[in-house]
C-alpha cells in the first residue's frame, strides 16, 4: 500500500514537498514513479527513480524545479517541487512497481493547487 501526502494551496512561485510512504511493503525493492491527474485529462507520468536511486527522470516541463528522491530508512519517497505554476495543479499519485514486473501498487492521490 501507497500513502501520498504533502499536497497544499500555494501560491505561484511556491513549493511543496510530496510525501509517498510504503505501508506492508518496502519501497526500496520497487522503482518509483510520481504521476498528476486533472480532470478531463489523462494521467501523465512527472518523475520516477530507480529502486537503487541512481536513475532519475523528469518530465520537460518540471526539470530544473522538481526533485524525486529516496529516504529507504522512512519507506519514503519524496517529491519536491519548486518554482510551482498553475499548470502544475493536480492529483499527484505514486507508483511503485518491481522492475520486469506488470504488477504495481499505487496510492490514493493529494490535492496540489497552485492559485494566488
């Protein structure tokens, strides 16, 4: 099971820190993956990062202001988020899923909005 948290109103320009925490699993064996939603939209992948940490991927729009990370010790998986435009509002989920496996587990979703 996947619990995201950290998803706020800020103000453009702002930042947020998103939480993904493993509950019954351990997140360290699974590559994982931040996505948004907004409504009417699909699902768009924005960053993921290997189970070992060393590989690391953006989305064109959010590089240089988001930043996934792993704290293995919390079961955690971060997001943070700079530099935060109305474009970046949405339902942010998590995605954690094994490397060759089509089994993956997600979370529920936050809230991020960005409005002044």
């Amino acid at each position: 099971q996947l619990v995201e948290s950290g998803g706020a109103l800020v103000q453009p320009g702002g930042s947020l820190r998103l939480s993904c925490a493993g509950s019954g699993i351990s997140l360290g064996d699974y590559a994982i993956a931040w996505f948004r939603q907004t409504p009417g939209k699909e699902r768009e992948g924005v960053s993921c990062i290997s189970a070992s940490g060393t590989n690391t991927k953006y989305k064109d729009s959010v590089k240089g202001r988001f930043t996934i990370s792993r704290d293995n010790a919390k079961n955690t998986v971060h997001l943070q988020m700079n530099a935060l435009n109305p474009e970046d509002a949405a339902v942010y989920y998590c995605k954690a899923q094994r490397a060759g496996s089509r089994m993956a587990y997600w979370g529920q979703g936050t809230q991020v909005t960005v409005s002044s």
